[in-house]
C-alpha cells in the first residue's frame, strides 16, 4: 500500500530545487525585484533574500533547522565581505508545509498494489485506513508525507497488529518519527532520504560548526546551508539582482558545497542528488545503502520481514470481523466529539450562544495533561494508572476553571448584547486560547509527543482484536456522560440549571442563582473537553496547539446532528459522526472522508432540521 499526504511526493527530488529557489528582494523591503535598478541597488545597501520554511505546524523543527543552516551561511558570507561589496540579509516565510494542492499519484494498476489511499496533514486518527488495509494483507507500507503523521501512522498500524515492512520518505526523517511511532513500532522502519551532513564524506567540519552554534544539524540543514552559498554566488555571478540573471546563473552554476558537487540542469533540477536509505534500529537511524554505507564486512542487518506465506486468510479478511473492527474505531472517534459535543449543547441550552472557543478547550486540556504526565512521570507517582489518573484529573480542573472563567470575563458582560457580539467574541477567544498555547514556552508551535501512551495490546473477541486502549477510552468516556447526566438529572444543582435553561429570569425569581448557574455550564462543559484532549493525547500519543480548531467544528457538528440543546443527542451525533467518518474513509478514501461526513449530515438535516432526537426547546436541558 501506499500513503500519501496532500504534500506532492515528487518532493523527494526537488527539496534541493526548492531550497534554492530562495527568491532575491532589492531595496532593503521585501519589494519585488524587476528587471529595472531601483534606490535599493545602490552600493552599501543590503540584498536581501527570502526563503519559505516551515515554522509553525507540524514540521516546524524542521524547519528551524533549515532556518539556522541557512543564517549560518549568510553569517560566512557576509564575514567574506558580502555579495558585490554589499551586506546579504535573509527573511523568511512560514509556509507552515500546507502546500496549495498535492499532486496525486494514481493507481496505474501495476501487480502487487493492494491499496493506496491519501490522508489530511494535521490528521492523527487512521484507524479507519489501516483496518482496511489489514483486510487486505499487504507486505509493503509506503509513506510519503511527514514524520508527524507517519510516526502516528506506524504507532497505529503496529497496534493493528499489521506486520508488513514500512518505508517512509524524507519527509519523515526526525527523531520525533521514532518518538511518536514508539520504539518498538518503529524498530525496523525503513527512511529514504537524502544523506544528512554525517553521511556525507565533505561536511564533517561544517557539520561540527554547526552543532557548535545550534546543536545537531537536522535532516535538510546542509542542502539549506549550501542553497544560501549558491544564492549568493549566483548573485555574484550575474552582477546585479535581476531575477533572470540570477535564476539564469543558478543554472549554469557548478559548486561544490558540503552536500557534494552541485549543478542543474535545465529544468532547475540538481544532477547527481545522492539518496540514502537508512532503518531503524534500537531507536536510531542506521545507514544501509548511501555514500557512507556500512562495508559488507560490517555487523549485518536483522534479517528482512518475511514474505507472507499462502496459508489460511486472517481473522481480519472476515467481512464481518472487519466491519466489527471499523465500528469498534468509530465508537472511539465518536466518543472524542461527543465530550466535546455535550460542552456546545450545555451552553446552547442555557445561554442559546454557540462557544466557538469550546475546541481549544479541549486542545488546552490536552496539554495541561501533558505537562502534568511529565511531571508525574519523574516523580513517585510514576507513569502508571495512578499517574494518568492524576494528571486526568488536573486537567480537568484546570481547564474547567479556565472554562469558567472565560464565561466571566468575555460573555457575561456582552449577555444582553445581540447574538452577533457573542459571537465575534467567542471567535476572538478561540483564537486567544490558540496563541496562548502557542506561545507558552513548554508547550510552542510545534506537535508534542505524549509522554504516556496507552498499550496497543489487546485480546481477541469473536474474531475482533479489541485493544486495551479501546476498552480504556471508551469506559472512561461512558463513565463521564453518566456522571455528566446524573448531576445535570437527579441533582439539585442540576435542577437549577435545567430551570435556568427553561426560563432564566423566572429561575432568578425563585432565588437561583443564574450568573453561577450559567458558570456551572461553561465550567462542566470545559471538564468534558479536557478529559477528550487528555483521553486523545492518550490514544494518539501527539498533540500540537490546533488540534481543537477541527475538533471543535466537529463535535459542533455532531450537537446539531443530535439536536443542538439535548445532551443525549450530543452523545448520539457524536457517535454517528465517528461512524460517518469511518464509512466514508472505507467508501471514498482518507483525504475524502469529512467531505463524505457533512454532506450526510446536511442530507439528514434536510430531512430532520432538528437533529436525530430534536432540539429541547422547551426544556433544553
């Protein structure tokens, strides 16, 4: 089988292409350059170029790295005297890897290609994908996009108990690969690559320079590094900054830089790219085939994955085993979007506002359990049930508290104020919650692995592998909509709610407190959402600081799917989200899959306008 994201695969060739193609500004601004001299031209005035790197999403580690190669070498420039006597500068773009469209690969129907599908950058859950793909028994994975879908990808297709070979292509070579797919699942993985600076024979004093300077060079630090060189001496070449020149003597440039001898042809393409292929052995990336490859007398490599044998099929080939399996993924999807699912109608109910900011609740309470995880374990409370447990339970009150006071500050003074107000103003403190988390240093813009995560073992049940995991999420969830409905039910602060929820100045009349009741709403429905963060960082075992956007319009979703204002109509949407999803994953493929979800749900909503069980209008609670 093979993985794509939207990301184009043809990357593995032009990443050296497109490294180069480091844009010339003039005139100190990042104006555009014309073929024409401007003020900027005049001697003594910086050239300024620019380069698009991820710094933000999931692989802005990456390029962070790319970012310090590339300052390193303009710093050497610049100490040799700059280009045409004048000073370089360097500004960058965040292109945060969301390239504008994927160039899609289709199957051309060769032997042996069991299945391809494509995922979403950003997705974390393939439950669906790879319980297909099981079906299907395939002996080769292979991945295209980045490390922090393909670490989650390995994680789960291991837990799966699929054993085929992996390989996974240069955008998935980083540490935080091994650190999101385990140890154990990634032992064996196979990375295609372009050689880093300690595979390759001429970099070995640039590379000690620039761990001097940055610590260890990443996986594109050297070809950043030498792109800057070639841009400068291109400039130089060419004589001025006119884009035509310059591109036109990037062309016909020959440079030998840290990566090798470098030189184009035509199309901009480098000639003679080396590509390495290296496997993960013992938590580490060991070169196999490359320009530093192991000699043959060298310790041999584990033995490869057998090929599969003709022999009686898989319990997981069974129809019916199978679709057992993608419902037992469903019920976990859903159970996420129905936590959050109950914090919207909760306040829907009882203040009639949609909380947009009710998702980064969620992604908030993810990371507060993350830190309390790390904190618990490297003290004696260790990484055990005691520990999750714990660290459950701080996020919960954190996050509730937050929820509460986000109520007080933000909505209460704009309660009388027209719905479009709260709106807006639930807008600005989703986007408030998001930089929050961003800028927290502990926490930053990058994806964060969990430190614990729950076993992929499991047991077998009429033929179905039931994980642990599964089990675990599902009870703590079902644990948490029955206490969630017994207070709100039986008690009498629940009673008070459902009453503030029917008529509020009325319940104000007969002495309930509304202001606290509708505190109590925002406070709850925060705790729900953070025990779904903590619960996903749990599962999935990675977490970044926009994980609650697109949760968020999901569990939204699914509480109009219900019946926006009934609690068990967010349980019940949620849970037919998650079922949508998988069966769209299984008719239309990954990338496909939300498309499929909400075009039925605007099929049922059209059919029944107030969800599967009805908005509680008159007792909305």
């Amino acid at each position: 089988m093979r993985l794509e994201s939207k990301p184009s695969p043809g990357r593995l060739l032009h990443l050296f292409a497109a490294c180069v193609a480091v844009v010339a500004l003039v005139a100190g601004a990042c104006g555009p350059i014309r073929g024409e001299r401007s003020a900027g031209d005049e001697r003594g005035a910086a050239i300024v170029i620019g380069s698009a790197v991820p710094l933000t999403g999931s692989s802005a580690k990456m390029g962070q790295d790319m970012r310090q190669a590339i300052e390193m070498a303009v710093d050497e420039i610049n100490g040799r005297g700059g280009v045409l006597d004048r000073r370089l500068e360097v500004r960058f773009e965040d292109d945060a890897c969301d390239a504008e469209a994927a160039v899609a690969a289709a199957h051309n129907g060769k032997a042996g290609v069991v299945a391809f599908d494509a995922v979403t950058p950003g997705e974390r859950d393939f439950s669906a994908v790879l319980t297909h793909l099981k079906a299907r028994r395939p002996d080769a994975i292979y991945w295209t996009g980045y490390y922090a879908e393909g670490g989650l990808i390995i994680r789960q297709a291991r837990g799966q108990g699929i054993d085929a070979s992996i390989m996974v292509g240069d955008g998935s070579r980083d540490a935080a690969l091994i650190t999101t797919a385990g140890l154990a699942s990634a032992e064996g993985v196979f990375v295609t690559s372009p050689p880093s600076a300690a595979e390759l024979p001429g970099a070995a004093g640039w590379a000690r320079r620039y761990a001097a300077a940055h610590g260890e060079p990443g996986p594109y630090s050297a070809q950043a590094y030498d792109a800057a060189q070639i841009v400068a001496a291109a400039i130089q070449a060419a004589g001025s900054t006119d884009r035509a020149a310059v591109a036109a003597a990037i062309r016909a440039i020959h440079h030998d830089g840290v990566t090798g001898a470098v030189s184009f042809d035509a199309s901009g393409r480098r000639q003679n790219a080396a590509f390495v292929v290296l496997e993960i052995r013992r938590g580490r990336f060991a070169l196999v085939q490359g320009p530093a490859a192991p000699r043959a007398d060298a310790a041999p490599s584990p033995p490869p994955r057998a090929a599969a044998e003709p022999g009686p099929p898989a319990r997981s080939t069974s129809r019916l085993s199978n679709a057992l399996e993608q419902l037992l993924n469903a019920l976990v999807i859903g159970s996420f979007y129905a936590l959050v699912a109950l914090g919207y109608s909760m306040v829907y109910g009882i203040m009639r506002m949609i909380n947009f900011a009710h998702g980064d609740l969620y992604a908030l309470g993810a990371f507060v359990g993350y830190s309390a995880l790390a904190l618990a374990s490297g003290s004696f409370l260790g990484a055990g049930a005691l520990g999750i447990g714990l660290a459950l339970l701080a996020a919960m009150a954190v996050t509730g508290g937050v929820g509460a006071l986000m109520e007080r500050v933000a909505y209460r003074p704009l309660r009388r104020s027209p719905k479009l107000v709260l709106l807006i103003t639930a807008v600005g403190m989703s986007l408030l919650l998001e930089n929050a988390i961003m800028l927290f240093e502990p926490w930053g813009p990058s994806f964060r692995v969990y430190p614990v995560t729950l076993t992929r073992a499991g047991t077998s049940l009429l033929g179905v592998h039931v994980g642990y995991a599964h089990i675990a999420i599902l009870a703590t969830a079902l644990a948490l909509m029955w206490a969630l409905r017994r207070i709100i039910g039986r008690s009498t602060v629940g009673l008070a709610m459902r009453a503030t929820a029917f008529d509020a100045e009325t319940a104000q009349l007969m002495g309930i407190d509304v202001d606290r009741m509708i505190s109590l709403a925002f406070l709850l429905g925060a705790v729900m959402a953070a025990a779904g963060g903590v619960m996903a960082g749990l599962y999935y075992g990675q977490i970044n600081f926009l994980m609650g956007f697109i949760v968020g319009i999901k569990a939204f979703t699914a509480s109009v799917l219900g019946g926006i204002g009934n609690l068990s109509g967010a349980v019940v949407g949620g849970m037919m989200l998650g079922l949508l999803e998988v069966i769209g994953t299984r008719s239309v493929g990954g990338q496909w899959k939300d498309v499929f979800a909400f075009a039925a749900l605007i099929a049922i909503l059209l059919v029944k306008p107030t969800g599967l069980l009805g908005e509680r209008v008159g007792k909305r609670m």
